[in-house]
C-alpha cells in the first residue's frame, strides 16, 4: 500500500469521527473503553456489505459508506435504539485513496447526523467488503422485538416500499425505467435513511417491529413466526412511490412492494389502544405512515385487494443461499 495502515487508519477513521463523552477510549489503542448507561441495554448489530454481492464494485464510494452504516442504524432503529458508536472492518484490495475519501465523505456524514462515533476497527488487505458493528442503548423493557404482534393489532409501515427493488432490477437491466424517474430511483437504492426517530418515538406504542431488509413479505413473516399469529394485508394500501406506480402496472407494484429487498423502512404492529398515539406522532414524521392490514391469530400471510378479492403473491423475497 503506498500509504501506511497506520497512516491510513489515522488520517481516514481517528482524525474524522466526532468525540462523545461516553467515550473513555477510542480508536488507537487494542480496545475501546465505552461506557453503558446503567438503566440501558446495550444493543449491538452486525452487517456486511461485499463488492459484487450487495453493491456494484465499481459503486459511487459515497454511497457504499453511507449505505454501509444506514443498513446499521436501521436494525438500531428496528428495536427502538438511539444510536451510539460504531466499528468498522474495511477489507481493501489497494489502498485508493479516492474510493476512501469518497466512503468516509458518505460514512461520517450520515455518523454525524445521528451521533455516532467511531470507536475502532480493523483494516485489512483483500476483496472490498465492509462489515460494520453498530451500537445503541435502549432501556431494556423498551426495547421493540420481533415476537410481540397480537391478534388485532394494525401493521404500519414507514415510506415507501419496493423502490430499492426496482432501481435494482432496472440496473440488472430486467426492467426499464424513465429517466425521469431515475434519481429518486437510484437514491433509494444507495442512500436508504434509518428510521431512527421513528423507532425511538414507538417505544412502548409498538407491539413488534423489524425493518424491512429482505422484502416487506418476506420480513413481516419473521413478525410473524416470532409471534406465533398470521396477517392480513391489503394490496391497494401498499406504500408506492409515485415513481414506483408510474413504472410498474397495479400488479407488478404490489409484488414489487411485497418482494422488493433494501428498503430499510420500519415494519410494526399496533395495538388499537395506542393507535390514536402512533397516528398524532407520525403526523409529524419527515416520510409516510401507512397501515397496510392487520394482524390475525391463524398463522400464514393473506391478501386481499380493497374489494375483498383475494391477491396471490408469486415472488418471494431475497435470500443468500436460495
Ligand atoms: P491491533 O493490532 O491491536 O488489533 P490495529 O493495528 O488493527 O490494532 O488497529 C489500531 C487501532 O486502529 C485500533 O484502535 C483499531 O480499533 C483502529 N482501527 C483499525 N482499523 C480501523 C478502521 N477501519 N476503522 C476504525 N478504527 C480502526
Ligand atoms: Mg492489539
């Protein structure tokens, strides 16, 4: 590498990141020392992004760092989580110094805006993959898990949903879009925004909640199973971007609402008696709140159109190993 690790570590990872006074010790040395709010649980979270399997190698960098940390801090927002600190493992094939001032640029600005500090990390030589570990604290009993949906309970969804999917598909050339409708498409796909807020403002309002990762289907059945109930789901009510309705026919939207994967918006289900209060909140959130159906006791997910014709789901979601 024609810079040095320890140069590069330096100048790209310790000089960036902002300094929280939870912080006893940050990146330099062989650990961190960070300090948990007694009355809170600390709530933790993986993911990893590899070249060609979850962005285009040749990807904007920016995009790659945002993205990288958003799909962190939206499993932080899923269980109702303020956000903390991060770490950061950076696989390299060469140390470029553009593709990293590009990544930290999209990396430490969405960081700063919810707070977060980078506390340490490992930096490697090998294929482009970055696997980031989020950190939040939410006091335990708070906390907004997969396994609490109940019989009549309203599932809302924040957003929009299957724009990720689509700019996806179009970039792999199964469909085309206008050009028109390109940016918003494409911005969806690289810059998801964790629903942070909201996820903070459900505690204790939610029943269960997740974010939506895998497709909408896909990831309410993991509500679902953690809950041992079933759902009802109505195809019109389904969150669709203008853009999305304008590229796809009425059918193809709802799959691609259902199926599409890297949404990242927040999947959660309501009791009735807090309904009125998630409604006044979401009044003032900056995206959509949308209720799509409810949750029944028989297991399985259902769907019907306004009309009470039934719909039939075809596709599924993403999946590795499938
Ligand atoms: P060690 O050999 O003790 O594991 P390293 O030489 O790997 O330490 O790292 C030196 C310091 O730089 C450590 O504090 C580590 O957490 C930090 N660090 C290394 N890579 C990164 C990175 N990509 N992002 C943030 N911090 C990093
Ligand atoms: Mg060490």
């Amino acid at each position: 590498m024609a810079i040095s690790e320890f140069a590069l570590i330096q100048r790209y990872f310790a000089e960036r990141t902002l300094q929280r006074p939870d912080v006893a010790l940050g990146i330099g040395d062989d650990c961190a020392l960070l300090r948990v709010p007694v009355d809170q649980a600390l709530a933790v979270t993986l993911d990893t992004l590899t070249a060609g399997v979850h962005f285009f190698p040749d990807a904007d960098p920016e995009g790659v760092g945002h993205k990288s940390l958003a799909v962190n801090l939206s499993d932080l927002a899923a269980v109702g989580a303020e956000p903390a600190w991060a770490t950061l493992t950076l696989a390299l094939p060469e140390a470029d110094e553009v593709w990293l001032a590009g990544f930290c640029r999209g990396f430490f600005t969405l960081a700063a805006r919810f707070g977060v500090q980078l506390v340490g990390g490992d930096t490697t030589r090998g294929p482009l993959t970055i696997s980031i570990q989020a950190h939040g604290f939410v006091p335990e009993r708070l906390a907004l898990r997969r396994d609490g949906a109940r019989p009549g309970d309203i599932i809302g969804v924040t957003g929009a949903v299957g724009d990720a999917g689509l700019a996806l598909a179009a970039a792999y050339g199964r469909v085309t879009i206008p050009a028109v409708h390109r940016p918003y498409l494409q911005d969806r796909l690289e810059r998801p925004e964790p629903r942070i807020r909201q996820g903070l403002e459900l505690r204790g309002l939610a029943s269960a909640a997740i974010d939506i990762s895998d497709g909408l289907a896909q990831d309410l059945g993991h509500i679902l199973e953690r809950s041992g109930a079933g759902a009802r789901l109505s195809a019109d009510r389904l969150p669709c971007s203008a853009a999305l309705a304008a590229c796809l026919d009425r059918e193809a939207a709802v799959t691609a609402a259902l199926t599409g994967g890297d949404d990242y918006e927040l999947l959660f289900t309501v009791p009735d008696q807090r309904l009125a209060q998630v409604r006044r909140l979401a009044a003032d959130w900056d995206c959509r709140y949308t209720e799509i159906g409810v949750i029944e006791p028989v297991p399985g997910l259902r769907y019907q159109w306004e009309d009470g014709t039934p719909y039939r789901l075809t596709g599924h979601g993403y999946d590795h190993f499938a």
